[in-house]
C-alpha cells in the first residue's frame, strides 16, 4: 500500500507540477515551498489535515486519494469509481 508520501509524488507528477510549483500553490514560500513538499513526499512531515485537505484542491483530487487507508475501505473504492465514471464514462455492472 502507498503511502501519503508516494501518493503526493505521483499525483504531483501526474498533474505536471515540480515540488516547488506545488508548494507555492499551496501558499508557502517560494525560498522554502519545494522543501515542504519534499518533506511530504519522503515522509520526514506528515501534512496536517488542513493542508491534506489543501494538497487535495491543489492537486484536483479528493482528499480520500491521499488517505493512508482509502484501498482498505470499500467506501473510497466506491469514490474512486465514481469519479471515473464521470471521467471515462467508465460503467461498473453487476455480473450474476
């Protein structure tokens, strides 16, 4: 399982941000913004939960995305589906 760390970094990439783009978007400062985010990402600082929620609206993803837990719980799975459906147009049937 990823953790909190690994999952900022992919999304980060993902979206095509350097740390330090992601780290100003966020609102620190630009001497340090890349340092912060790569705390996070290698796990020296754990975000609080108002920049979890923050690295969430930055990152355009739901703060579920970055939770440690969100595969263990059939709730975030049911999220993540659904954002793809609205995404892809991605459509999950029952098979009997």
């Amino acid at each position: 399982m990823f953790k909190i760390g690994q999952r900022i970094r992919y999304i980060r990439k993902m979206r095509g941000y350097t740390q330090k783009q992601l780290g100003e978007l966020m609102g620190f400062p630009s001497s340090n913004a890349d340092v912060r985010i790569a705390q996070y990402e290698k796990g020296t600082r754990v975000p609080s939960e108002d920049s979890l929620l923050k690295l969430a609206l930055v990152l355009n993803v739901s703060p579920f995305a970055l939770n440690q837990n969100f595969t263990a719980n059939p709730f975030y799975i049911l999220h993540i589906l659904i954002a793809l459906d609205d995404r892809v147009k991605l459509r999950v049937t029952r098979k009997e």
